[in-house]
C-alpha cells in the first residue's frame, strides 16, 4: 500500500512540473524595428490621443451640419404663443448660416483639427523615441552585466589562487579578504543591474502593449564604424530642425485660430453668438467672453484675445529656443564623445593588459598584493563601463537627432485611429479562423 502511494506521488509531482514546464512562455524576440512598429500601433498613449484626433476631425462635420437648416418642433410650436420668438427661429434653425459667427466658428474647428494633428505626431514621436532610447539602454544595461559576471568570475579564480598562497606563505595574510569583500560588491552591483533591466524590460513591454506576464528578449545592434564618423555641424541641422517641428506648427494652427476668434469678437456679434462648438482642441480659447448680440464688452474681449494671441506667439518662440538648445546640446555631446572615443578604447586596452600581467605574474609564483589586483580590477571595470556607454551613446544621439530633424523611422505620419483599429481588428480575426 505504501508502495503504491509512494509511485502515485512520484507520478502527482512529475505531471505538476510538467504542466508548469508546459505553461512556461519563452521570452518574445523582438527587434528594434519592433519597437517601433508596435510602439506606433499598440501603444495606450497614442491611441489615446489618436482618438483625440478623430473626435477633433468629426467635430468638422459636426459643425459643417450645424450650418444647415434644422426644424425643431418644439421652437416652431413656442411661435405660436410667443410671436415675438420667430426671429431666433429663423436665426438658430431655419438659417443657422445665415449667422456669421457660425462661420467664423467652422474656420476655428478646422484649424484646431490641424493643431491635433500636429501635437498628435509630436507625442507619437515622443514615444518611439523613448521607446528606442530604452531599447538601446537595455542592451547596454545587459552587456555590463555580461562583464560583471565575467568580472566575477575572474575574481573568484583569484580568490582560489591567493586563499591558496596564503596557505603556503607566498601571500600576506588578509589579502583573499580584501578580494573576498571586493567580489560580495560586484555581486551586490550584479544583483542591483537585474533589478534595473526587470524594470527596463517590463516599462519597453507595456510601451509595445504587451500584457504584463509576456517575457521580451531584444536582439543585438550592430554597431557602427566609428573611425568613419565625423563630427556634426549645428548650423546642417538648425533648418529642418525647426522647419519640421510640429510643436511649432501646432502653436502656428493656435495663432491662426485666434485671427478667427478675433473677427467671432467683432462687428458680426451683434448678429448673434456662434452654436458651433470647437472641438476638442479648442480648450485654449474657450474660456474667452464673446458677445451676443449689442453690449459694451466687445472692446474687452478682442484686448483678451490679443493677449492671449501675444502668449501663444511667446510659448512658440520659447519651444523653437528649447528645441535649438537641444540641438546644440546634442551636437555638442556627439561631437565629444567622438574625441573621446579613442582615448576610451585605448584606456579600455591598457587596464586589461595590466590584468593579464599580473595573472601571468601569480602564474609564475611572483608576489603580487591583493591590493593591486583589486584596484586593476576595479580600473578595467570602470574602463570597459565608460567603453560600453560611448558606444551605445552615439546610438541613442542619433536617435534624439533623428526625433529633431524627423528622419529614419519618424519620417512618416503615425497612424489613424481607423488604421489602429483595424490592426487591432486583424489578430481577432486570426484567432476566430484558428479556433
């Protein structure tokens, strides 16, 4: 009986790990095109705001349809016990064109329909960038702890020979301590690095719209010839930096909508206020008083219309000086680390060749202090560190440069929310043939 329990838990404990293995996922492959296609299509923000966008064009129609007549029974019926209401009918329903300012309005909702589109593609920019810059940052976060662990183990061969001189006098006593207590802080420093990439790794998942139990695993980047870099000149990029900024032709929709807004004020108020609504871009001009009808307040209005034309116009020339700082900021930090780049590899050389000298001197029963091998150590770990971020830096500049002048994967216009959800629509319907 015992027997036969004993094999039954045996057989319980093999089916368990075997489901376990079965319902184990390998980690996604994913490349750095990837990122990019995914970020564009499946990313919550820019859906989001893709939404914003479509709201935003049918709010076009939906002010274009509230030029034409519309019959409202119950205003028609109000005519009859109130004659002197006939005038708003005609005016709101039988001829809403009629009413100047509804025009004014539809020009408003058009241009702030391209104000949308604008700061739509500057958030879908946004993201891929920091989508791509994360990318490149794991993989660098992931080659130093391939060195760490290389490092370590290094140092746990040493700490067997010096534990072993110390034993046979060659060695000061201590001196496997100061090694011991050097390799505990690289694997402190290894086990802080997993932490950082989990967390990198699971922040590139979510901006992809992975769920959150989906494992991603990124390829490698090959690497470009750095001795054929050149340096880069601001003044190659100052043009198309600003010509292709669409944060500086959303503020251009703003001050042209405010032209609009301005004649709303004017001299047409007095035939009554717009029914048009703006849309949903609209919130920056929403809260400016417009008559309707005769009053003494148009003189105010168009002066708060002004006003905030004028602080629209200062916000563009704030973000064009933002975007000419981080240019020139760019430029200036590629260009350095393109002069330090072979000094950094040069430094990254040495520091390993004292290594393997002083390996070769233990090999041949000579003293070395444990000292010098912890700061040799300690020296070609800085090294390779500085090594692995200038390279993986000039990546990551090139993509910001990328963002800036609207090259490579952000020369093409992000997605519709129709689009979106079509490829949304497209894996469902997979699945349904699957099944």
């Amino acid at each position: 009986m015992r027997k036969s329990l004993f094999i039954f838990n045996i057989a319980l404990l093999s089916l368990l790990s075997m489901s376990s293995l079965a319902g184990a996922k390998e980690p996604i492959k994913i490349t750095l095109q990837d990122v990019v296609k995914k970020v564009s299509t499946e990313n919550y923000l820019i859906y989001g705001n893709a939404l914003r966008v479509y709201e935003a064009k049918q709010a076009i129609k939906a002010a274009r349809g509230n030029l034409l007549p519309k019959l409202n029974l119950w205003r028609i019926a109000k005519v009859v016990f109130d004659p002197t209401s006939v005038i708003d009918l005609v005016a709101e329903d039988i001829a809403p064109f009629a009413v100047a300012n509804n025009w004014f309005r539809l020009d408003q909702t058009k241009v702030l329909y391209l104000a949308e589109q604008e700061g739509y593609r500057a958030l879908w920019a946004n993201e891929v960038m920091t989508a791509k810059s994360l990318y490149i940052h794991l993989l660098l976060d992931q080659s130093l702890l391939e060195h760490i662990e290389q490092s370590t183990k290094e140092l746990e061969d040493l700490l067997v020979i010096v534990q072993s001189r110390e034993l046979l006098g060659g060695a000061n006593q201590g001196a496997s301590r100061d090694i011991e207590v050097r390799l505990l802080a690289l694997q402190e420093d290894k086990r802080s690095l997993e932490v950082v990439i989990n967390e990198e790794e699971s922040l590139l998942s979510y901006m992809m719209g992975f769920p959150a139990e989906t494992e991603i695993k990124p390829a490698s980047i090959s690497m470009p010839d750095f001795a054929t870099l050149e340096p880069l000149d601001y003044g190659d990029f100052l043009f198309r930096t600003l010509d292709s900024s669409p944060e500086l032709r959303q503020y251009s929709h703003f001050i042209t909508a405010a032209d609009y807004v301005k004649k709303e004020a004017g001299n047409w108020s007095i035939l009554g206020a717009s029914s048009v609504s703006r849309g949903v871009a609209g919130g920056v001009f929403d809260n400016i008083p417009l008559q309707d009808g005769l009053g003494f307040g148009k003189g105010a209005s168009k002066s708060i219309i002004g006003a905030r034309k004028e602080g629209l116009q200062i916000q563009k020339k704030g973000i064009e000086e933002t975007l000419k700082r981080q240019l020139k900021l760019l430029v200036n930090n590629y260009n350095l680390d393109l002069e330090n780049y072979a000094n950094l590899r040069k430094r990254e050389e040495l520091t390993k060749e004292t290594i393997v000298q002083l390996y070769e001197r233990l090999e041949l029963g000579q003293n070395v202090e444990a000292i010098e091998l912890i700061e040799a150590s300690r020296n070609h770990i800085q090294a390779d560190t500085s090594f692995f971020a200038v390279k993986f830096r000039f990546l990551s500049n090139e993509n910001k440069l990328e963002r800036l002048i609207f090259h490579g994967d952000y020369n093409m216009k992000p997605a519709t929310i129709e689009e979106l959800k079509k490829n949304k629509a497209a894996p469902a319907k997979k699945a349904g043939k699957r099944a």
